[in-house]
C-alpha cells in the first residue's frame, strides 16, 4: 500500500475538536484523564478527528514531544497512519511503512502487554532500522509505545509517544498510559463506526466487513451466514455494487437455490465511508425480505436483468424459457409495481431493492 493508502489526512472538526478543546475550568480539572478520553472515544465523527483529538487530550497528562498513532491492517501486514501530533510528514511516512511494521513486531509491541520503551530492550535501539533512519536522525531519542487491543477485537492498532529526551520513561508514565490505552483504542476501533453504520438497517441479523484484498470479517453483534461466506455470490454481487459507485445498495438473494424453496433475503451494501480508511471498502448485511408487491421469484430474476439493460431474448436465453413467457412475466411486472413501462418498473424496482442481481443463477444462489 502506498503513502496515501496509509495517510488518512490531517483535518479537524466538530463536536470532537470541541471536546478536546474545552477549557480545564474547576469540573473538568476534577475528571480523571480516562473519563475525558472516554467522551472523545465515544464521540461520533471521523476516525482521524478523534485520533487527533485523543493525542490532544492525551498531550494533557503524559509527557512527550511528539506522537503516533495509527491502525492495525486487518491481515496483519501493516500499520494506517490515523493521526500524528507535533510529527514532522516524513517521519508519519516512514512509521507508516514495512520498516516500522517488522520492527514492532520485532520487539513484541505489538502483543497485548505493557507499554515498551527503547531502554527496555535487551540491545540499542540502534540496532533497529526505525530508530537507526529515522528516528534517531530526527531528533527522537526515547519512547513509550503500546499495542492498541479491544476486547472481543484483538490488536487493533499502536501509539507511539516520542521524547527528544534521552531520559528513561518512569513509572508513573507507563502506569498511566497502561490504563488510558485501552480506552483510545476503543476510540480508533473502526469497526464501531461500521457497526453504527450497520445499525441504520433495520432488522439486519447477519453482516460482514469487506477489505480491499477480498477478505471479510464478521461485524461485532451480528451473526455469520453462509451465504456471507468468501466467494459467495452475494459477495460478489456486494463488491460490484461497491465498485460502480454506490454508497447505498439494496436487492434479494433467494435461499435453497435460484427458484427460492427457502423464501428471499434482504441485502444491504454500505460503501465505506470517510470515517473508516480504504483498506475497509464496505459492509454487506442480511435482513428479512419484506413486502415483495406479490412478486413471484423468477420475476424477481427478469427484474434483475431489466435493471442490468436486457431486452426479452437476451433475458429468455439466460433464464433458458421462451420470451413469450418473458413477455409475460414484464406484463405481470408492470401490474404489480404500477408501472406503465418496462423503464419505470426497473428504476422503481431498483430504488425499492425489488429484484435478484443478474448473474445471480450463475453464481450458484443458495
């Protein structure tokens, strides 16, 4: 991935600015740093304004001169830059990148353990590509780093605070960045923004992420399915939604087979959005299938191939009837969406989700 897959950007705005800048008058000097972080973490908005506004915060309670902090690549091959405080680009550039990303694992940072500090290490940080080419050179000459986890999630990202100083961490320092990480890494788990996202479906019972490299994960609180299972048609029907351009995709999927013994199930496919980082492209979710206008199966089919721009024989070859019977089956369409046109009845077919993708036959509906 290169340098802009890895930058999320560096603005700043709304509510979470507003939290991270508010004065410290006599009711907040009395919050513990972890409830101020908290209110952050749980603010709604773009991950890199919450990264940034928890580092803002954090710089209130913990001394450093520079930070890092960023996201866990869901393979495991990388860290996503969500945000950098008094860091020159460069150096984000570098940390970034596969150097970093061996030497943290490396060292073992990136295990779910207490913060780990150069001095800590059996060896000189020297001896470590990232200190030796760029952090040393800019400047930096101590740290306290910590794997970012969340209960339930795993590993889902690192912060690094970097000092100019040579002065070892002391304890108090690490004891409090122990206690505060877990609720940052709460605040840049991406997968809570997805999850929200997800909640705007109504009755979604099953749903999965989908990454950029064709893998999938569950979403938290929702069950698996197999028809969400990799390489499924529905998956492939997803990711072709995602790459034509839409945020927002709805249509069937029949159960048992193409001729649906088992009934239809709703898909809903959400394109990532600016608060998740593009390795994350989107969400595909399962609800029930509800108010079909009467819509027998196999018009559910013509439908799709209507929508996708198919006149009667090429719709009568792939579905393999005569096109007196696709006539037909549009005659019993126009009806039942109350459409005077075969055009009408697939742009409402299409807003109302009201069809089976083209394709979905070969692709083995189940």
């Amino acid at each position: 991935m290169g340098t802009e897959g890895h930058r999320l950007g560096n603005h700043r705005c709304g509510a979470v600015e507003a939290i991270a800048q508010r004065p410290m008058d006599a009711s907040t000097m009395n919050e513990s740093p972890a409830v101020r972080l908290s209110e952050i973490a749980a603010t709604p908005g773009r991950l890199q304004d919450r990264g940034h506004a928890l580092l803002t915060e954090l710089r209130r309670h913990l001394p450093f001169d520079s930070a890092w902090l960023s996201l866990a690549e869901p393979q495991g091959t990388g860290y996503i830059s969500v945000a950098g405080s008094s860091l020159d680009p460069s150096v984000e550039t570098y940390l970034s990148g596969p150097q970093m990303a061996r030497d943290i694992e490396v060292t073992g940072t990136n295990r779910d353990r207490a913060p780990l500090s150069p001095s800590d290490l059996p060896y000189p940080a020297e001896e470590l590509e990232t200190w030796a080419d760029c952090l040393i050179p800019a400047g930096y000459h101590e740290a306290l780093a910590v794997a970012l986890y969340v209960p339930g999630r795993g590993h889902v990202g690192f912060m690094a605070l970097l000092s100019g100083s040579s002065r070892r961490p002391d304890e108090r320092a690490r004891r409090d960045l122990a206690e505060l990480a877990p609720v940052i890494a709460r605040g840049v788990d991406p997968m809570r923004s997805l999850a929200a996202a997800a909640r705007v479906v109504r009755g979604a019972e099953a749903g999965v992420v989908l990454y950029r490299d064709g893998a999938t994960s569950r979403l938290p609180g929702l069950a698996d399915d197999p028809l969400l299972a990799d390489g499924s048609g529905v998956l492939s029907a997803a990711r072709a939604a995602i790459r034509g351009g839409h945020a927002y995709t709805s249509f069937l999927w029949p159960r048992g087979g193409r001729h649906a013994p088992d009934g239809h199930v709703r898909v809903t496919v959400l394109s990532g959005t600016d608060d998740v980082p593009g390795v994350w492209v989107g969400t595909a979710l399962l609800s029930p299938a509800e108010h079909l206008r009467g819509l027998t199966p196999r018009e559910l089919e013509v439908l799709g191939l209507l929508i996708a721009g198919c006149g009667n024989l090429e719709i009568a070859r792939a579905l393999v009837v005569a096109p007196r019977t696709i006539a037909s089956h549009v005659e019993h369409i126009l009806h039942k969406l109350a459409a005077p046109t075969r055009t009408l009845a697939a742009v409402r077919a299409q807003r109302a989700g009201l069809y089976v993708p083209a394709g979905a036959a070969e692709s083995g509906a189940a």
